[in-house]
C-alpha cells in the first residue's frame, strides 16, 4: 500500500540513445532520465539519469529537482546549455523533452477523468 505523499507523485521517464564512442555509450548504449513529480503542483522532487560517473548523475539530479514541469521544457534546455557541457548533452535534452511530452499526455488524461 503507497502513503499519502506516494499517492501525490507520479513517475515518468525518457530515453536518448548516448552518442557513439563515448564511455555512456559503452556502457548504456541509451540514457535514460527519471523524475518523480508532484502531481499536484508538476514540481520534480526527485530525477535520475543514467550516467557513468556519480557526479554528473548529482549534478542532473540537482538541475531538474525543484523544476515545475508546467513551465515547460524551454527554461530547462536553457538551464542545460549553460551549465552542463558532457558528452550526453543531446541525449539528456532528448530524453527530458519525451518526459515533457509524457507529462502532457499525463495531465491531458486526468482532464478526461473529470
């Protein structure tokens, strides 16, 4: 049985095929990126991708928690093209957008619900 904050979040993910001859792409072939959000507000309370070293998984993690999935993919493509300059930088963008899109499709279904 899922608590209350559990009956309150929503999973969605994403993948991007990582790009050839890097490490990631050696081992993951894809990366993927979850995030666990607030169904109420489409706050990201917690996010993961699946990258080689531990500091890059953080420092994804760190980017995407905190950020309200109703404000759209932009300000976070953005916020990537500052501040993160890795190898999967294109994969990561990929990935978060069909999470965005995923996102629509969720709130696009709970309004037929109603």
């Amino acid at each position: 049985m899922i608590d209350t904050q559990e009956q309150n979040t929503v999973l969605l993910s994403g993948y991007a095929k990582l790009p050839n001859n890097t490490t990631a792409e050696t081992v993951y072939q894809f990366l993927a990126v979850a995030i666990l959000f607030d169904k109420r507000s489409g706050i990201i309370l917690e996010a993961e991708a699946s990258m080689v070293t531990s500091i890059a998984r953080r420092f994804v993690s760190q980017l995407l928690v905190g950020y309200n999935l109703n404000d759209g993919p932009d300000d976070l493509m953005e916020t990537f093209e500052e501040h993160y300059h890795g190898n999967a930088k294109r994969a990561l963008e990929t990935a978060m957008r069909m999470v965005f899109s995923k996102y629509e499709d969720y709130i696009a279904e709970q309004k037929t619900k109603q």
